[in-house]
C-alpha cells in the first residue's frame, strides 16, 4: 500500500535508515531536520500525508509542540512519536497532545513497519470497525485504497425524529440516542460482519463487503436489519425506524479534506438505499432488487413497487421483508 509520510528526526543517520526501510516496502518518504521544517513541508504540502514519524528530542521546536502545530490543522493524519526516552512524563504529554503511537530507538526494521501500519489502520478505522475486520486490515492495509467493488449499503432512519428535537432538552436528547439508538445499531451492525461508515443527522449509513469482503454479505445486511428491528421493538425506548438496504458495485476509499477524512462508499447503490429508507414506513426493511437476487430466497419479501432514483435513470424493483 502506498503512503506518504514525514520523517523528522533531528539526526541525519536516523533520517536515513528510516527512508531506506520504509521506502522498501513501497513508501513515498520525505524528511525534515526540525520541527520548523516540519511543519513548512505540511503548509506546503499537507494534503497528501498520510504519516508523520516525529522525534521526542529535537532542538528548538520539539516533538510534542510540533505534533500539538500538526493537530491544529491536521488532524487526520497519522501521527508517531518515535523516541529513546520512553518516560511515563513524555509519553503523558505525547497521547495529550494526539499522538496515535510510539516508536521506540533502537528498533528493529519488521517491529517498525509493524507498528507503522498498525497505527495508521487504527487512526482510520479504529471507530467503526469489528475487531475481525480489523485485524484483517493490519494484515492487509491496502483494503483501505480506492477500489470499484460490490457492497451492501443500509440505511436506519427515525421516524418523527423533527418533532423530538422540538420537544425535548438536546442534552437529553442526546443521552437517549446515544444509549437506545446509536450504540446499539451500531453493536448490531458489528456483530454482522458490517462497519458503520457515519451517522448522518438521525440516519447510520453502514457498509457490508467493504473494506473486507465477504461471501454472504448481502445476507449479514438483512440479518443485521431484522435484528435492528427486533431490538428498537422491545426497547424501552423505542424510536420509530425504517430501514433500506442497497447493493451494487460501488467506489469505495478514504476520501476528504485536509482537516477530515473518511472511509465511505459513493455511488448509484448508496442513492438507492437512501432512497428505499425513505420509503421505508416504521417497522419496515425495504430493499432493491439486486439485494434480492443475491439472498438465494434466505429470507421472505414481497414486492412493494419501484422507483427512478434520477429522470434518465432504468426503474429499481424494491421488496419488504415479510415478518
């Protein structure tokens, strides 16, 4: 997997052994003397950094005020501290300041790129993916580059969530979606092999087959969306929530700005199943066609109609599940 990283390390020697190892694995590699440097290269050249590797000890602007400067405008990116003073005090003040790991000197070249790969796929990933899916990135990080792949995407929305916000506190608002809502959907959606890719307002948006494929996809998605039903249903607090689901190839990748980056999915299928959620009445699990197909009759729908998602666009024949 190609990434781009920033070395900064204050000795010339160290500099250079890590672009010999990292460059050996594929790395695009630029380096700095000195946390000035360091950050010139990012106001210059910031948006295509992945990784910065950052000494603890360095003349004039160290370690942690380099990477506190990284954060104020770079947030996204991977950042490392490598050091050979692995005190309680600086390893304090390092997490505070948002670091995502710690290399420590001497190391040993595999242990390095190791680690380097760990926490880049955790920075990405580490809030929204079963710990399955995730081991399998640390395996294998080029998942996550940009590819054009089948996925089922599903969509949750709450019915009358407007009337809500209007009634009630928004600082008890927020502790009930949070408890009965977004946790929850979200503990489902892990446990069928899914990844949340964002909440969206009132909606989870959340991805099968991607950035990991596997053979029953579609079927974990409809397990997933039964499920989510059944569990509003005997809540406590139950919202009122429908549920589409879409499937079809898709681009998937880590896409954004300087400040924000995500992994997501674009692409006619992910319009579709915001569409069929809308659609969706309460209690309702509504999906396309293609999502039919590949089920293999697993689960009992009925046809309910179609829809042009654009003018120009062919019809999109969508079923509900039958309880």
């Amino acid at each position: 997997m190609r990434l781009d990283v920033l070395i900064v390390d204050d000795e010339e020697g160290i500099r250079r052994s890590l672009t010999r190892i990292l460059r050996e694995d594929g790395y695009s590699v630029q380096t700095a003397s000195s946390g000035e440097d360091a950050l010139t290269i990012l106001s210059n050249n910031g948006t295509n950094l992945d990784i910065v590797i950052c000494d603890l000890i360095m003349p004039g602007i160290d370690g942690i005020r380099t990477i506190e400067e990284i954060n104020r405008t770079h947030q996204g990116i991977t950042k490392i501290i490598l050091t050979g003073y692995g005190t309680l005090e600086s390893s304090m003040k390092a997490i505070e300041a948002g670091i995502d790991g710690f290399i420590t000197k001497p190391f040993q070249n595999k242990e390095l790129k190791w680690k380097i790969k760990e926490y880049y796929v955790k920075r990405r990933m580490r809030q929204f993916v079963a710990p399955d899916i995730f081991n399998k990135l640390l395996d294998e990080p080029a998942h996550l580059e940009p590819k054009i792949s089948p996925v089922t995407i599903l969509f949750t929305d709450i019915r009358g969530f407007t009337r809500l916000t209007s009634t009630m506190p928004p600082e008890e608002l927020a502790s009930l979606l949070n408890k009965y809502y977004f946790q929850p959907m979200s503990d489902i959606v892990s446990r069928h092999s899914g990844i949340v890719d964002k909440y969206i307002g009132d909606s989870v948006m959340a991805l099968f087959g991607a950035p990991v494929h596997y053979e029953k996809d579609e079927e974990n998605a409809v397990k997933c969306a039964i499920e989510m039903i059944e569990t509003m249903e005997g809540s406590k607090k139950a919202f009122r929530m429908g549920i589409g689901i879409s499937t079809g190839y898709v681009v998937t990748g880590i896409f954004g700005s300087i400040s924000k980056k995500e992994y997501t999915a674009l692409g006619m299928p992910v319009n579709i199943a915001a569409r069929l959620q809308k659609l969706a009445a309460h209690g309702e699990i509504l999906i396309s066609d293609e999502t039919l197909r590949r089920l293999n009759g697993s689960t009992s729908f009925t046809k309910m109609g179609s829809f042009s998602p654009f003018p120009s666009s062919p019809p999109v024949v969508y079923y509900k599940w039958m309880r």
